[in-house]
C-alpha cells in the first residue's frame, strides 16, 4: 500500500523541527556560557585590586546569569533548557572529574613536611574550634532554615550538623595561596604556616566528606551492622588506592618513554585524561564518589617529570579560564534570590548569614590563636592573621553544599545562607589579612639602619643577599661572611632567592610556592628542566648546603626564602625582605652574567629595571655585584688571599665603599688596598694642604684622616694615591688595578670635588643613561677589562629614600625638615 504523500512534508517539517530546536539550545547554552565569562572577567578586573580571589567573581558572574538577574529577561524555556545553571551543570557532567583532578595536583602535602608539628597545629586549633561550634550551632542552624519542619528528622539533623561542621572547618587551599602571594607573604613563616595548615584542613574536610558520600552511597537512609560498615570502607579505601595507584604508575611510565623531552605528545595526554575519567567511573560504580576519585588521582600524582609538567602548562590556562569560572558559576546560577526572599523575610536572611559568617570566623580566629599561643608557635597577632587566611572557603565547602543538596539535606534557602556566607568569609580574608600586616609593619617601627662608615667593624652587620640563580649563591654568600668576620656577635646571613613569576606560568603559582623534593639525586635526574622553577629552586638550596658544608669556619647561619613575582613587582618584594632582616647591607647582582669566554652578557633585560627600582626605593645601603671571579673562603680547595681593592675619589658612596672594604680587612685572606684618585693638579700640593670648597670634601678629608690613623698606620690596610687627568687616564689606572685585583669595591655616584675633570668621557663608554654600577663601575664590568675581577658598587642609604618609599604605599605627608643624609 502506497504512503500517503501528504505525510511526507510533515516528517520532513519535524526534523527541521528538531535541528533548529537542538541547535537553539545550543546556541542558547554557548550564549550564557560566553555572558557568564564575560561577567567573571569583569567582576575579577574590579574585584582584583581590593585582594579578591576570582572565585567570588565566578559565583557573583554565574548570579548575574541565573534567574536571580538575567533569567527575569530571557525566557530560556522556549528553546528547552531550565534555567541558566542546569546549561553550566550539563557542561560540568563529564569535565568536573578533570577539574579536581588538577585541583588535586594543584596540592602537594609534602609542602607540610618543612613545617609539619606547626602547621598541623595551627590546623588543629582552628579546626577543634570550629568543630565545636559545628557540633553545638549545626541544629541551630538546621531548625533555623527548616522552622515548619516538626518532628525534626534525626537522620537529616545528623547530616546537617556533619555538613554544617566540614563548611566551617573547609579551607580553600589554592585560593589562600593566591591571597599569600598578593600580600607578599609568601617568603614568611606566617604565609608557609598559613599555607600547611590549609592543606591539613583541606584534607581533613575532603576526608570526611568522602566518608559521607560513600555512606550515602552504600547505605542511603539504612543503618547496617558496624561489619558490614567496616568491610564497605575497607572496600571504599582500596578502591581509592587501586585507581590512584594505577594513574600513578601510568604517569611514571609516560615519564620514562618521554625521556629528554618536556613535554609527553598531545596522544598520551589525551590518553591520560581519558584513563582518569574511566578509573574514576569505575570507582563511582563501586559505590565510591567519581569527583572525590578524581580529586584523589590528582593528589597522588608525581610531580617530576614531563607528565606532570605537560597538565599543568596544557591545561593551566584553560582549566582556571573557562572551568573553574563554569563550575563556580553554576553554583551561583542555581541561587535564585527572588524566591528566597519569598519565603524568608530580609532580616531572617541576613540573621541566618551573619550567623553563619561569625562562626566560621570565630572559630579559626579564635582557635588558631589559641592554639599558637598555647604552644608557642606564633604570637597573637601572627594568629589572628592566620585566623583570618584559613577562613577562606570556595572547594571543599562547595562540594559539601552540593551534596547536601543531592541528598536533600539542605534547601535552596540554606544552600543560598551558606554560599552567601562563603562569598563573605572569603571576601573578608584578604583585606583583614592586609590591614593587620600593615599594622603590624607599622608597628615594629623599622628606622633604617646607619651607613657602614658609621658602623663599627666589631658590630654585627646585617646582609641581605640576593640571588637570581644557583650560580650567584658561593660569591654572595662568601661575600656576605667576609663582611660579618670581625664581628663580635654571631648574626646571620638572610638570602633571598628571586624567582620571575612569568605569564605562561602565573596559573601555576602553588608550585613555585612549595614544589621541593625529599633528595637530591633521586629518580628524576635525567629531567634537566624539571617542572618549571622547581629545578632553580633545587639547585640554590642545594647551593647553599654546598657552601655551608664546605665552609664550616663560617659560622655564620644562612636563613634563605624565596620571593615570587614578576620582575615589574619584584622590588617591593626585595625591599620588605630588606625590613623584615633588619638588614645594612642589601646586596643585588648584577644585570649581566659571565659567559663561557668571558663576556658579560645580559640574558634578561628586565633585571635592569628591577635594580634601578631597588637602588631607588631601598631601606639600607645597597650593593650591586657584578661577578667575574670566584671569592674564596677558608673552606675551599683554593686558598688563594682575596686582593680587595677600595676605590675612592669622594663622596658619600665612595665613602659608604672605603668603609666597606675596611670591614673586609678584618679576615686573615683578605688584603685590602685604598686607593684613592686624585687630579694631575694636585700632584705637587700636599694632600693635608688641599683646599675644601664644600662640606662635602671636607668629609672627605675628614673620612681619610681618620682611616689613616686607624687602619693605615697600623698596616691592616694599605693606601695607594694616584694622580689622573683626565678619562683616558682614567682608565689606564682603572686597567692596572682590573688586572691586579679579584675584588673592586667602589661608590656608585663616583662623586667629590674633582670628579668630573676625572671622568670626563667615560660617561660615552657605559652607554647607559642610569647605570647600576656607577660610570666607573660599568667601565669596569665591560668587555674592554675582559679577565678583571669582580665589581661591588655600593650607593649609601639615604633617609629621604626610605621616606620617598613610604609616601608611594601612604598618603602623602606635609613636612618641614629638609632630606637628610645618612
């Protein structure tokens, strides 16, 4: 029998039907994802300059799209999708597995072992706390979002309360350490506390948390017998261990076959990623939860290698842009704030939120404090600082919340009081945590110390040295104890190792944070260029233990951190450390290094601008290494005396020099000379009878009158006047000394009386228009004295700079004073 033709243009209308209706819907869901990213970056570009973590503009973004703002105007129902939330759910069904897979390796818990007795008991003291507050305010809470409810469900009030608890304990662990960094707290032990105690909580609340789901999963509403409980867990845990262990040994044998490379081929990273979303399916059939073995798998991944390298530089960028903004975003898009005020009036919700909000705080506040003072492992202030850092939320709460709202736990009115109350405990953290730090940096009223020439040389001398590689770490170090030999104090040596936090890499900022290996030498020593900066890291600590051992006359203890930032903000970073010490002495290296044949070359032109930054801003007198010889201690193989030789034609940081080298002439394998310039004019005219047209000479004079009598007549230092006039003759003298000395110490302005007939010409040969070195000091460090020795200029601390720095962070201040020099 013949079909009907005219049912022929009706299937046809149908499936046009359905295309253009598929394709509304996705055009519909690319819409609000698009919107949705674009209100995050928005809201971020705001939310940024008060301290904010992008998580708060991600759940602010994914409100504005939901029904609360957006979904009032657009009528998605039309093109069949709900709402705006269950389009970013219906995303996140099979990415969200990935996305806590690289949360997990975000975390790395042997961070925890450089600070493990204190940070577990920063953790413990705001978690105890606040597990208390869990326990007595969780049915408070329970009956306060359910008031009709009667008789109460026991099985829910239990879940609420555990629930209730984890949200208070929870800390989110990336997002503090994003907040450390911002507040430059990260080469402090309040910051790596902070830091340790985060992952502690971070674990403790994703354990229990995970305990409940597979509860849930297994049981639901059932209470079996404690065996059976004790076999599914049994059961839950090798589960765990079986998926994780076999990823583990998956990425180790992908690091093997990609041996020599950085990176595994995009193949085997696919392969990867489609290993840990079937083993984590797997354990969701098992009756364990999918994300938690996501979660898991990432936690339990090597971090060396090119797999590990190759996730976080791959996937970096696309996992905190568009990931983290949807999974975030969904959870704001699901609050629909019209129908909670529908149902609870303004001032229940704000009484419910207030609540909420003062007992998370509370209790890590409060609780960590105690806990600090009790064992004495930070003081009060450093704990309410801490206090304030663990009380940020935005994961492990978030995965509780939604939890809750699978089992049916908590409504949509508690789900909006607690997520609310998240957006504020964190939006809190970071301006609490800053004002405090200021206070306390106010507090400790820093004065900036007296310049060298006024120092004592049996006074102990605070160094702080700076080093942008291994390489650096020997001369500095060395340098630094030479400084302190003739102290009759034993101080310390503080080395702050500067780690460029570059673009590619700024969404992977907790491994330049805490990625550290147990040994040196273990399995992964074949990868030259291991993860990232981790492999710089390595080499510096290593080169500190290097000279320690070596050299175990200098007694002197190294206190070595770490700062990173990019080099556009690195100054204040070098310049807080130089607070934080208390240092006299700050000693940066110079822009170029030495290559193999000896030339100096400049392999980052950014560390210019860094130097002329901290010369410009810091708090103490500043040196400025360019090496080109390896200074020897006792300890090494090459006992060879360091030549010293102390240039001086006038002037405060000539000065600031001479005094310097004095101090040098305090160890036995130190020889120092002076040697001081002087025009052709005064050649015949005794040096007590020259006349002194400014206070300046006659400081001058005054300064080497008292050297002579101190130092000079006594033969601890030898005294040489040479006679120029003009800039070539200039660099003739400057030849001889390059060739005859290892270490030439010299002021950065090159100043005094008789200094431009001196050096006139050689402003042209430096090239530069603001040398580091000085125009002598960059004459000196050029490829025309190639085979020299190593040049220390110093520029002497002035008051006025220290001021000039604090008005740039302070209002600025009337005064009548004039600048004074040190």
């Amino acid at each position: 029998m013949a079909a009907d033709p005219a049912d022929e243009p009706k299937c046809y209308d149908v499936v046009i039907d359905e295309g253009n209706y598929l394709m509304a819907r996705v055009m519909a869901g690319s819409g609000i994802m698009a919107t949705m990213l674009v209100f995050s970056g928005l809201f971020h570009s705001v939310l940024r300059r008060m301290g904010q973590p992008s998580v708060i503009s991600h759940i602010l973004a994914g409100i504005v799209v939901g029904p609360t703002l957006l979904g009032r105007v657009v009528d998605l129902r039309q093109v069949g999708v709900e709402d705006a939330s269950s389009v970013l759910l219906s995303v996140l069904k099979y990415l969200r597995v990935l996305l806590l897979f690289f949360i997990g390796i975000e975390l790395d818990l042997r961070y925890l072992r450089h600070n493990l007795r204190r940070s577990v008991a920063i953790a413990c003291g705001g978690s105890t706390l606040c597990l208390a507050l869990g326990v007595i305010g969780g049915p408070f809470f329970y009956g306060l979002m359910h008031p009709l409810e009667f008789p109460i469900q026991r099985d829910k009030l239990r879940e609420s309360t555990a629930l209730f608890a984890i949200v208070l304990i929870s800390t989110a662990s990336p997002v503090l350490i994003r907040i450390v960094t911002e507040l430059k707290l990260t080469g402090s032990e309040t910051g790596q506390l902070a830091i340790g105690a985060a992952f502690a909580n971070d674990m403790a609340s994703v354990a229990a948390l995970s305990v409940m789901m597979v509860r849930n999963n297994l049981f639901g509403e059932e209470l079996p017998a404690l065996w059976m409980k004790a076999v599914s867990f049994a059961a839950m845990v090798a589960t765990a261990w079986g998926v994780t262990a076999v990823t583990a040994r998956v990425a180790r044998l992908l690091n093997r076959l990609s041996r020599g490379r950085r990176y595994i081929s995009a193949p085997e990273l696919c392969f990867l990623l489609l290993l840990v979303s079937f083993l984590s399916e797997v354990s969701r059939w098992l009756g364990y939860s999918a994300t938690m073995a996501g979660f898991l798998i990432g936690l339990n991944m090597p971090r060396e290698g090119p797999t590990a390298r190759t996730i976080v530089d791959r996937l970096g960028g696309p996992v905190h842009r568009v990931l983290m903004p949807i999974f975030f975003g969904a959870i704001g898009a699901r609050l629909d704030f019209r129908r909670v005020g529908s149902r609870m009036d303004v001032v229940h919700f704000a009484q419910a939120v207030v609540f909420v909000t003062l007992l998370s705080a509370a209790g890590n506040v409060v609780g960590t404090v105690v806990a600090g003072r009790a064992l004495g492992v930070v003081t009060a202030q450093e704990g309410v600082v801490l206090g304030f850092l663990l009380n940020v939320k935005g994961y492990a709460d978030i995965l509780a919340i939604n939890f809750a709202n699978a089992v049916g736990v908590w409504g949509e009115k508690a789900q909006a009081v607690l997520l609310l109350s998240s957006i504020v405990n964190t939006f809190m953290a970071g301006p609490a945590a800053a004002a405090i730090v200021r206070q306390q940096r106010r507090a400790a009223q820093y004065q900036p110390p007296r310049c060298l020439q006024d120092t004592r040389a049996d006074h102990d001398l605070r160094v702080l040295a700076c080093v942008h590689a291994a390489a650096g770490v020997h001369s500095m170090l060395a340098l630094a104890d030479l400084s302190n030999y003739g102290s009759s104090s034993s101080g310390a040596v503080y080395l702050l190792h500067l780690v460029e936090l570059v673009s590619s890499r700024k969404y992977t900022i907790t491994h330049h944070l805490y990625q550290f290996r147990g040994e040196l030498g273990g399995d992964d020593d074949d990868d030259v260029d291991d993860w990232g900066s981790a492999r710089e890291i390595d080499d510096v600590a290593a080169a500190v233990s290097a000279f320690t051992n070596t050299n175990v006359a200098a007694a002197l203890p190294v206190r070595q951190t770490t700062a990173i930032s990019s080099l556009d903000s690195m100054d204040t970073d070098v310049c807080n450390a130089a607070e934080d010490a208390r240092a006299s002495l700050l000693l940066v290296p110079f822009r170029k290094d030495l290559r193999y044949d000896g030339r100096m070359v400049c392999r980052r032109e950014g560390r210019r601008q860094l130097n002329q930054r901290v010369l410009q801003r810091a708090p103490c007198t500043v040196g400025v290494l360019a090496e080109r010889r390896r200074l020897m201690l006792a300890g090494d193989d090459d006992r060879i005396p360091l030549q010293v030789a102390a240039l001086f034609l006038g002037g405060p940081d000539d000065r600031e020099a001479v005094a310097y080298a004095a101090r040098l002439a305090a160890h036995p394998l130190a020889s120092v000379t002076v040697c001081r310039l002087l025009p052709a004019a005064t050649r015949r005219r005794p040096l007590a009878m020259a006349t002194t047209a400014d206070e300046d000479a006659m400081a001058d004079e005054e300064f080497m009158a008292d050297l002579h009598a101190r130092l000079v007549v006594t033969g601890q230092v030898a005294y040489t006047e040479t006679h120029v006039g003009s800039g070539a003759e200039m660099a003739d003298a400057l030849r001889a000394m390059a060739e005859a000395y290892s270490l030439i110490v010299l002021g950065r302005s090159g100043g005094g009386a008789w200094a431009e007939e001196m050096t006139r010409g050689l402003g042209e040969c430096c090239g530069d228009e603001v040398p580091e070195l000085g125009p002598i000091g960059e004459l000196l460090a050029s490829d025309e004295f190639r085979g020299g020795g190593s040049v220390l200029a110093l520029q002497q601390h002035s008051v006025h700079k220290t001021r000039t720095r604090k008005q740039e962070e302070q209002p600025p201040q009337q005064s009548s004073s004039p600048p004074s020099q040190c």
